[in-house]
C-alpha cells in the first residue's frame, strides 16, 4: 500500500509541475473560488516537491540536523535517528520514487 501511495503522489506531483496552468485553474479558481492572479500567486508562492530515494547520504544529513538540533537546545539530548529508518519500508519508497 505504501509503494502504490508514494507512486501516486510521485506522478501527481510530476502532473502538477507539468501542467501549474490547468492545476491553478481547476484547483485554485474552481475548487479554492480564487481569482486566477491569486492562484498563479498562491501556486508561484508554494514551491515544488520533488521526492528521492532515502540512501546513505540522506541518512547522515537526516543525522546532521539531529545532532545540530541537540548541540543548539532543540532537542532534550543527542538522538540516533537510524531507528526510524526501517529498511524494508525505504526498499518500498525508494522503489516507488525511481
């Protein structure tokens, strides 16, 4: 369920970044009842996603910000973030975001 979730979000944001005219229009103004400035505004102001794959790379930046975090008071201690990086979830997402 997971891969097929993180592979429908993958393609709906490659629609969206492919297709802002025809998402402002029928998100922004139909759905939202925004004028059509505001929605190109609202949508220019929002960004993009993009999604990777969660390797080695990501983990130590994951772990990075963990011990920044820590070192500046925003968290209580350090903290071992590679508990939450269950392997057979990520062969999953990482399966659905090639």
């Amino acid at each position: 369920a997971l891969a097929d979730f993180v592979r429908r979000l993958v393609l709906a944001n490659a629609w969206v970044n492919a297709h802002p005219d025809q998402f402002i229009t029928d998100y922004y103004v139909k759905t939202l009842k925004q004028t059509p400035a505001a929605g190109r505004l609202i949508y220019q102001g929002t960004g993009s996603s993009t999604y990777i794959a969660v390797d080695a790379k990501v983990r130590a930046n994951q772990q990075q910000q963990a011990d920044l975090w820590a070192r500046n008071g925003l968290l209580p201690s350090n903290v071992d973030i590679s508990a939450q990086f269950n392997q057979s979830v990520l062969d999953q997402f990482n399966k659905a975001v090639e």
